[in-house]
C-alpha cells in the first residue's frame, strides 16, 4: 500500500502549499485508497450474501420440516410393483373369478404387515385389507438437541407429525417460576401462535380444532415436559427451537445470579 510521503505529510500539518509532486503523490495515495476501500466493501457485501446462504442451509438442515413428516391422507395409495416372473406365476395359478369390487394396493409402508407367501410358487399371495387413512401408523418423532451457545446440553426437542414434545435436561431441574418462562415462552410465543389460530379461525380460514395448544407436565414446580399440539408450519418448529433454547438460557442465568 502506498503512503503519504513525509514531505507532504509536514506540509499537511504545517500548512503549507503542497509541490506539484507532492499533489501528484497525494492523489495517487487517495486513488490507491479510494480501491482498497470499494474492494474491501465488495468483499463485506459478498461475506455477508455467503453468511445468509449459510445460515439458511443450516435452519434447513438442522431438522426436518413439519410438512415433510405429514402422510398425505387423501388420493389413492400407490401400487406395490412385483417382478415380472411373479406376476406371471400368480395370474396363470389364479383361478378366473366373477366381477368384483377392484382391490386397492396397500401402502409401501404396510407391506411388513403382509403374511409370507405360500411355500407353493402357484399360490396366490394372501392380501391385507387395505387400512384407511385414520388408521395410518404414526410417525416416529425425530429427536433433536438443544444446545446452549456455549454447547451446553439444555434438552431435547422431539418433533412429531402435527406436534413437539420439549423436554428439557434432567440435571438442570428448571423451574416453571423462573422467568421469563412463563411470560416470554408460554404468554408471548405459544400465546402469540394462539391468538393468530384464533383470528384466522374468526376469519373462517382455520379448523377451530387446529388450533395451536400446549400441556406443561411438572413435578412440583420443575418443567418435566412441554407438549406442544397442532403444529402446521415449518416455521414454528424453527420458532418454538430458538424460543425455547433462549429461554432455557435466562432461566438459568436468573436462578444462579
């Protein structure tokens, strides 16, 4: 990087008429500046968009979406293909029948609940009933941590198919007294989820039984468990992790100070 010469820089301080040279050396010092500063913000600017990529990869990766563990409960199941060679089989060792009733494939996921085949390669392959959709399996939860910025164990948020399930770390015994649980997590989070499931309900645009609930399981005053019902939007997944990772974090901060 260039500098100001010594002679221009007595003349800036003594001020005095800078030479011809000196002018010369002076603006190509504030030239020199003038890109190194532009360069400098083009490369802030470019740190900043890779940031924001970043960040929004991770909130994607960081647990599955709520929309992706629903099972669609409309629309025909799709069928179950067999190998060439067993459809074959099974359709020359079945009998002709009379017209009935078509039969619906099973689900891909119900297929272990399917008897074994018979011994015999002739024999026709026993076929479950087809389960309706209120009957459909639940999902598993997926378990994530909860973590502290400073990587301490704070919980575990299970998120299910339509809720989440908080329960926060045994040694930590957390009381539902300290704030600000109950006026930041409980009143403005969940309360705030609620109001607005109530005024889209009001607005005729909601199911009144899908509206945002929550069950606080305590053994005395310690938080054991926070169930939290009718979770429809991948946002408050992502809402309800930050909130409560933050609230854990003053709750212990407020019972050691």
């Amino acid at each position: 990087m260039s500098v100001v010469p010594v002679l221009a820089r007595r003349h800036i301080l003594e001020g005095t008429w800078l030479s011809e040279s000196d002018t010369r050396d002076l603006a190509e010092v504030k030239r020199d500046l003038e890109e190194r500063i532009e360069k400098a913000e083009r490369e802030i600017h470019n740190l900043r968009v890779a940031l924001k990529v970043i960040d929004e990869a991770l909130t994607k990766v960081s647990f599955r979406p709520a929309s992706k563990l629903i099972v669609p409960q409309t629309g025909a199941p799709a069928p179950q293909t067999e190998p060439a060679a067993s459809v074959a089989q099974n359709a020359a060792a079945q009998p002709a029948v009379s017209a009935s009733p078509a039969y619906s494939a099973p689900r891909a996921a119900e297929k272990a609940y399917a008897p074994p085949p018979s011994a015999s390669p002739a024999a026709p392959r026993a076929q479950p009933s087809p389960r309706p959709p209120s009957e459909a399996p639940e999902i598993a939860e997926q378990a994530f941590p909860i973590k502290s910025k400073n990587g301490e164990d704070l919980g575990t948020l299970y998120i299910g198919q339509y809720s989440v399930r908080i329960v926060p770390h045994a040694s930590l015994k957390l009381s539902a007294k300290t704030p600000p649980f109950q006026s930041f997590f409980v009143d403005r989070v969940i309360g705030e989820m609620r109001r607005k499931d109530e005024m889209a309900v009001d607005a005729g645009s909601k199911d009144p039984m899908s509206i945002i609930d929550h069950e606080i399981l305590q053994e005395g005053d310690i938080i054991k468990e926070i169930r939290i019902s009718n979770i429809d939007e991948d946002a408050r997944v992502r809402e309800l992790r930050s909130s409560i990772r933050w609230t854990f974090e003053r709750m212990i901060e407020k019972r050691t100070a």
